[in-house]
C-alpha cells in the first residue's frame, strides 16, 4: 500500500472517528499502552483534561467501538486489540500524527463541534439498517 494511500485512509479515520485533539491522544495512549486498562483519573492526568472531561473521551471512544470496557466493570478501559485492520490503522494513525500533528490537529479542528457531529451520526445509515 502506498503511503499516500495510507495517509487517506488516516485522514479519513481521523474525520469519521476523531472530535478532538484529546480523543485521539487518548486513544494513542489506550493503542500503543495495550493491554494496560485506564481509568479516567490516570487519562485526565495524562491528558491535562478534569476527570470529567477524561471520561466523556473514554465514552465517546467506547460508544464507537474504538476501546472497550474492563469486564470487571471497575470504571477501566482498554483497546481492544482483535481487529488486525484497525491495529494496523492506528499504527498509521500514530505515526503519522507523530510526524504530522499540525496538520491532523487542523483536520480536527476544521470539523463541526462535536454536538453537530453527533446529531449528524444519529441519522447515518449502516449497510445492516438498510436491509
């Protein structure tokens, strides 16, 4: 695969899955920490984010199936590592931000507020509605 091709699918990743600069360090830090599991306190601390704030990026990370949730329901999250694409989707992700980070935050940045976006998601149609 070419890098320009990688560097789409990047992109547009980060304009389908990603609403700030916070989310995607943090699922970068649940991505390349694997498989310790992370509660919002220790991402808030990571993050220089409230607790609060930490766990709505966990939320919203979990509520797309980008993390999962400690089974044990101790309030931890962890990436979940079984899907090889999406593994190696975010190696791309992480080594073209490292690279990158001005123009992926300005990706980021440029996209609606995340209140649009998640009205927006609330009308989109998966291939198994449709059948």
């Amino acid at each position: 695969m070419s890098s320009e091709t990688r560097r789409l699918q990047v992109d547009r990743f980060i304009i389908e899955q990603i609403d700030s600069v916070p989310q995607l360090e943090a699922l970068l830090l649940l991505f390349n920490s694997q498989p310790k599991a992370w509660s919002a306190d220790e991402m808030a601390k990571s993050l220089y984010v409230r607790n609060e704030a930490a766990a709505k990026i966990l939320e919203s990370l979990l509520l797309r199936n980008l993390i999962a949730a400690h089974p044990g329901g101790a309030d931890l999250f962890f990436y979940n590592a079984g899907d090889k694409g999406r593994n190696s989707l975010l190696e791309a992700v992480d080594a073209i931000y490292r690279k990158d980070v001005v123009r992926i935050s300005s990706i980021i940045h440029s996209k609606a507020s995340a209140g649009v976006l998640d009205f927006a998601r609330a009308f989109r149609f998966k291939k198994d509605d449709k059948e």
